[in-house]
C-alpha cells in the first residue's frame, strides 16, 4: 500500500485533535477523506506530507516510515494544501521552474508545459500568479503538486475557489491523476466525492467512524429516505401518526423528510393521512441516502428535528 497509518495521535496540549486513527490507502485508488471542520482532517495530511510530527502511532508512505526519512517522503508526495502558498509575485512559469528546480527535475521546461495543460492553465500562464483569480490560483498549486510526478497526492479541499466548470475539469484532473496514483483528498463537497471516490475515510472530533466503500457505507449506515412536499405547510403533530418513521426532518419549504425501515408501508401511510388531512402532496418519494445524510449522522448527535 502507498499511505499506511496505525494509532497515529496528535495532541495539541491539553486537546487530542487526532485519536489513534489506523488506515490504508492503496495505489489506483481515490479516496475522500471527510470530516466537518475541526475532525483533525487537515493535521492528518499534514502528519503524512511530514510536515507535522505524530505524538503516537506509526506512518508509512510507500513503505518508507515518515519518522526516519520524512525527505524520501516529501520527493513521493504532491502535496495541495488548504491554504495554497504561492509567490504572487512570480509568473506562472516562473514559479513552477522554482518548484521543479527545489525538486531537482532533469527537462523542467517540458514537464511545466505539460502541467500546465494538465490543470488547465494555459490561457492564464502568461500571467503573474497574484493577477490570477482564486480559481486559477488553485490551478497552480496542483500543478506545483502535480510537476515532480508524484506516487501520491494530498489534495486539501482541492477545488476551493472553482466554479462549477472549473470544479467538474479538476474532477476529471484527479481521476486521471488515480488511475496510477494515490490519491487521498479532503473536501466539504459531498457530490464531489461521490462523483470521483471509491472510498471514503470519516473522522469526527479526531476518530475514525467510517471506512468503507461508497456503497457499503451506505449500506450498512443508511436507512431509506422519503421524502415528501406539501403545498400547505404542515404542523410536525401530524407526524406523530406514522408508525414507520424513525426521524423525521424538515428540509425545505412545506417538505419533510423520514428516515425509515419500511419506506412502502410510509408511503402509503403518508398518503392515507394526506386523504384523511385534505393535504395536497406535491412530490413524493423513496430514495436510498446519500453520503450527506449519512455522513451528518455520524458526525452529529442522532435526534429528531422537529
């Protein structure tokens, strides 16, 4: 495997920010690496990447021990981070050839330019980085991440700052990146990992709670969902008649949603009561959950909202 970490523990004085997390990521995989914010997400990379130190557990990248070489470590990671360093003074060319040269790369020229259309940046590398936008300016940090060709790579919120164009191109980036590469990335876009990641890893308040393909996650965390819209507002008493309905959560205007094991026998419960009630439905459906749903349930407390 290219990542390997075992009880690895970070404490900042008296606060654990990460609690003995233990996991794998193998080569040709993309995996998401969730969390909300202040999981311990970003000081996990930065364990990884070396730049910070554990204070318990042991971390492998390619089979090299971070501790006792983190340098070997740094020459196989690409490494984004959330919050993208770069000269805003230097061209776009220019700030690569700096990266490519701290990485002692042989034809640095060629390679830029191939990084460059990689990213999608060649309308723009004509430009000084601090005249580019925020987007753009992402673009360079994962062509500095991307220049040294590296076996792994870090992404911490890798599309902060993109539109939904530049959002589904750096998708498409990372999943080519994957196909021989490792790839574990951060992102509070649950659609994003949804759309790129085999696997996703969770962690909430430093711990590991989930770690599992997309599928069996929501397999074995999720209940179906129904999800039902009114066109009258509705009291949530009325609720209190639906033997099926686990939780219930209202998610818009005049609509509500029901976590349930018997997501027919709700339905048709439902639409008894719209009858019984003179309520006008308009939508109603069964979907399985989505890792938004699940991904709140482990990482908040579990209770009905009303």
């Amino acid at each position: 495997m290219s990542i390997r970490l075992h009880s690895l523990t970070k404490r900042f004085g008296t606060q654990t920010a990460v609690n003995g997390i233990s996991f794998e990521v193998n080569r040709g995989e993309i995996v998401g690496f969730l969390g909300p914010n202040g999981a311990g997400k970003s000081t996990t990379l930065k364990m990884i990447t070396g730049y910070l130190s554990p204070d318990a557990g042991h971390l492998e990248v390619c089979g090299i021990d971070v501790a006792k070489d983190p340098l070997t470590i740094r020459k196989k990671i690409g490494y984004l981070p959330e919050l993208n360093p770069l000269y805003l003074d230097l061209y776009v060319r220019e700030y690569l050839q700096f990266i490519g040269e701290t990485h002692a790369l042989k034809n640095i020229k060629p390679r830029i330019e191939e990084v460059i259309e990689i990213v999608g940046l060649t309308q723009e590398s004509h430009k000084r980085i601090g005249a580019l936008s925020k987007g753009y300016k992402q673009r360079v940090g994962l062509a500095a991440a991307l220049l040294h060709d590296p076996d792994v790579l870090i992404l911490d919120e890798p599309t902060t700052g993109l539109d939904p164009n530049q959002i589904q191109e750096i998708r498409e980036v990372i999943r080519q990146q994957g196909k021989n590469k490792t790839v574990l990335f951060s992102s509070h876009i649950l659609s994003e990992v949804e759309a790129i990641c085999q696997r996703v890893i969770i962690i909430h308040q430093g711990n590991l709670v989930a770690n599992d393909t997309l599928n069996n996650i929501r397999n074995g965390q999720g209940r179906p969902i129904v999800t039902v819209q009114f066109r009258e507002d509705v009291s949530p008493e009325k609720w209190n008649a639906l033997s099926g309905a686990i939780r219930y959560t209202r998610t818009g205007t005049n609509e509500w949603q029901f976590e349930t094991d018997q997501a027919d026998a709700l339905q048709k419960q439902i639409l008894q009561l719209a009858l019984q009630e003179g309520l006008n439905i308009v939508s109603l459906q069964i979907e399985n959950r989505r890792l938004e749903s699940i991904f709140r349930s482990l990482t908040t407390a579990s209770h009905p909202t009303t």
